[in-house]
C-alpha cells in the first residue's frame, strides 16, 4: 500500500501517466483517428489495386484495337453503334422484370 501511494506521488509517473493518457485520448493522433486513418489507407490500397487492374484491361484491349482491324470494327459497332453503308442497326434492349422494377 504504501508503495503504491509512493508510485502514485512521484512526479515522473505523474508526468507519463499524463503523458501516455494525452497521446492516447487527447492528441490529434489519438487512437481513434489512428484506427481511421488505417481503414482508410486499406480502402484506398484496395481502390489501387482494383484501377492498376482496369489499367492493364485498358492497355491490353487498346493495344488489340491498334492492330486488329476486324477488333476494332466490332468495338466500333458494339459500343458506338457505327455501321456501314446501307445497313440498318436495331437496339435491343431488355425489358426489366417485375421483381427489378420493384427494387427501383
């Protein structure tokens, strides 16, 4: 008993429990915005890794509309609905069903 009243009297515990208690709770970097400031790095790696990944897609699909003519007709037809002379272009589009219509 006595020594923890010795303990708690001295004044550089005093200093590092105050300390310690301000870094902890009280400081701009407390634990909180510690643990913030980890989920959102982690989110924003994983943002990285998912536009690194639409990069190489991009690379890849533009490298083979560079050099294959008929892939590049195709993408021209498919996406900005081009045609050629004298043909006719029909869209289709699918009707929603009821169950989609709701969810909306």
């Amino acid at each position: 008993m006595k020594r923890t009243v010795g303990l708690i009297s001295n004044k550089y515990f005093l200093v590092t429990a105050f300390f310690v208690a301000w870094m902890l709770f009280f400081d701009r970097n407390d634990l909180m915005s510690q643990y913030e400031y980890r989920s959102q790095l982690n989110k924003l790696q994983e943002e990285k890794e998912f536009y690194t990944k639409e990069i190489q897609q991009v690379r890849k699909d533009l490298d083979e509309l560079t050099t294959n003519r008929e892939r590049l007709e195709k993408f021209a037809r498919e996406k900005y609905l081009m045609k050629k002379e004298n043909e006719d272009v029909y869209v289709i589009v699918k009707e929603k069903s009821k169950e989609e219509k709701s969810l909306f």
